[in-house]
C-alpha cells in the first residue's frame, strides 16, 4: 500500500469521525457500532487483505455508502439545532467522501 496525501487524509479523517462516534453518549452502543464500522472499513480499504484488495471497487464504494447512511441519519434524527460537534463530524465525513472519491490508487 502506497500512502499518497489522499490515503493519510483517508486514515485521519477516519480515526477523527470514529473517535468522535466513540466519545458520543458513551456507551451508547449505536454510537460505539458506527465508529467501528469506520475502523473496519479503513482496514479494508487500505490493509493489505487478500479479499480486500481483490474487491476494492465494492469496499471503496461500501465505505462511500456507509458514510453517506451516516450523514443522511444524522439529518434524520439529529439534534435539532444541530449541535456544533455534529456539524464538525459531518464536515468531516464530507472530507472522507471526497477523500475517497479522489483517491485513484
């Protein structure tokens, strides 16, 4: 694995929405899922697994989709305003979508 700017922005955009998810309401176990669902698909998408690096194509857009349910739940069934942390997370999981979306490798 080649760590080009995209993939470094990749894993700290990853780390920073998976340990806000971890941190919120804890231990609330919706929040602790979803940010292990990050850190998987981080594995996934960058760890040298046989079966990931056969299937990139279905991880990178696996990883897209579970961002883009992420925000779109937050819409959902956030709070209301929204809160200035839950901006903040959302601003970051747009980054990773980007993120992904241009990484090219």
């Amino acid at each position: 694995m080649k760590l080009t700017p995209y993939r470094i922005a990749i894993i700290g955009l990853t780390l920073a929405t998976a340990f806000i998810h971890f941190s919120l309401l804890f231990p609330d176990t919706l929040f602790i899922l979803n940010g292990l669902g990050y850190l998987a698909f981080l594995v996934a998408y960058l760890a040298p697994l046989p079966i990931a690096q056969q299937n990139h194509r279905l991880v990178k857009i696996g990883f897209i989709v579970y961002t883009v349910i992420t925000i779109l739940a937050w819409v959902a069934i956030g709070a209301n305003p929204p809160t200035t942390l839950g901006l903040i997370t959302k601003i970051i999981e747009v980054l990773l979508v980007v993120c992904i979306l241009s990484d090219r490798e």
